[in-house]
C-alpha cells in the first residue's frame, strides 16, 4: 500500500493542473519508484470511479422516478378525459329526463329547446312542453318552429 501523502500529493499536483507524465517524472527524480507513484494513480481513479458510478446510480433513480411520475399523470389525464367523455354521453342520453324540469317561463316559447343539440334530443323537449298544451305558434325562429311543427306531427302520428 502506498502512503496517503503521496495519494495526496498527486491529486493535489493534478487539481493544479499538472498532467500525470510530469508529476511522475517530478517523483521519479525525488525518488519514489515508479511502482508506487502506478499504485497510487490506479487508486485514485478507482475512487473517482467509484464516485462517478454512485452519481450515476444517483441520476438513474431520478430519471427513472420521473419517468413513472410523467406516467401516473398521463394515466390521470387519460381517466379524466374518459370520464369526461362519459359524463356527457350520460348527459346526453338522459337529456329526456331532465326536459320536465324546465322552468315553466321558459317554456312557453320553446327557448328551453332550442338551445338543445340533437334532434333526438330536441324533439324530448317538445314532447315534454306538448304535453303542458304547448303551441308552436308562440316561437318566433322560424326554423325552431318548423321544427317544433314537425315534432308535434312525429307525436300525433305516432301516437
């Protein structure tokens, strides 16, 4: 085993920016053999190593982590929007059911329907208000009062 003063010296030499030929030679000519001054390099690069491989564990379990972090919010995001999806999907298909709950003066000229999209849709709102004796007269949008006519058309001849 070669003295930690060496070991030391050498780092010391090579943090001051001497390269390891002329800190050998140096040595070499102050006496220490050239067995030792390779002992105590291969020591000191073994340390480095071992330093280096430890901040490279290091790196890799915080890349790693933040890898499944960025996963677990994509995966969130995923179920949120699928939800969301869900949620209207829902809404549409039991639009019918919340028709009733219309207030009656919005009703009595077919405002509460003619902002509903969807023509299934649509006409469960007339459908609701026709059964409140509703008349389509009272609209004054054209187009919603063609549609409301024919709604009540579907109604009769279905009926």
């Amino acid at each position: 085993m070669v003295s930690s003063e060496l070991i030391s010296y050498i780092q010391d030499q090579m943090k001051a920016g001497y390269d390891l030929k002329t800190i050998r030679d140096y040595l070499v000519k102050r006496g220490t053999s050239s067995g030792d001054f390779d002992i105590a390099v291969d020591y000191i690069f073994a340390e480095q190593k071992k330093g280096s491989l430890k901040k490279t564990k290091h790196e890799i379990s915080i890349v790693v982590g933040l890898f499944f972090l960025i996963l677990v919010f994509i995966s969130m995001m995923y179920f949120a929007i699928a939800k969301l999806d869900l949620s209207r999907e829902l809404v549409n298909k039991d639009i019918l059911v919340i028709q009733p709950e219309i207030q009656e003066s919005t009703m009595a000229f077919g405002s509460g329907c003619k902002n509903i999209v969807g023509d299934e849709q649509k006409y469960g709102c007339y459908v609701t208000l026709f059964e409140k004796d509703f008349l389509c007269d009272k609209i004054n949008d054209d187009q919603e009062k063609d549609f409301c006519y024919r709604a009540k058309d579907i109604q009769l001849l279905s009926a």
